[in-house]
C-alpha cells in the first residue's frame, strides 16, 4: 500500500512573512483527492520560502506564490509531473 500523498506548507515565520499563509489557503480551495493539505512547521529553508514539500514524492518547490498553486496542483498533483521551474535548486540540481 503507497503512503498517502501530502503537501506540506510551510507556515513558520520566514514563510508567512512572504505569504505563506496565501499559500496555504490557495492549496486548501484548490482540494485534490487523496491529497492531505498540511500547515507545516519549518522547513529548514527559510531563505527560499514560502516552501511547499510534496511526499511521499520528495519533491520541493520554494518562493512558492498563491498563484503558482493552481499550476503545482493540475502539473503535480493530478498529471504526476513535476513544476520544473519552482523546484528548489538546492534539493532538485540535476532537474
């Protein structure tokens, strides 16, 4: 049995100072099923927030934008294909 996806949104102070909160709120109006939405504690990546972290996938975009969630949901989420140019540098270099 595969583990449940999730999409954590970073909601710690680096994060919400550059509209982390926006974020989250954009990922919960735009719900996905079988996709948890969850308010995270930090990331570790507070100069590239806000950071969103999507699992079991490993996958992390960063300087993420309420209106770059509607792209990460129909790309990623519902397609399986991955935002290449919101990826983190730090975490996808080879992509």
């Amino acid at each position: 049995m595969s583990s449940p996806r999730q999409v954590l949104v970073c909601q710690y102070v680096n994060c919400v100072a550059n509209g982390g909160a926006a974020v989250l709120q954009a990922f919960e109006a735009n719900p996905v099923e079988g996709v948890e939405i969850i308010a995270a504690e930090c990331q570790g990546q507070c100069s590239l927030g806000p950071t969103v972290r999507v699992l079991p996938d490993e996958i992390w975009y960063c300087r993420i934008k309420s209106e770059d969630v509607p792209l990460i949901v129909n790309q990623h989420l519902k397609q399986g294909q991955v935002v290449k140019p919101l990826l983190h540098p730090r975490m996808h270099p080879h992509f």
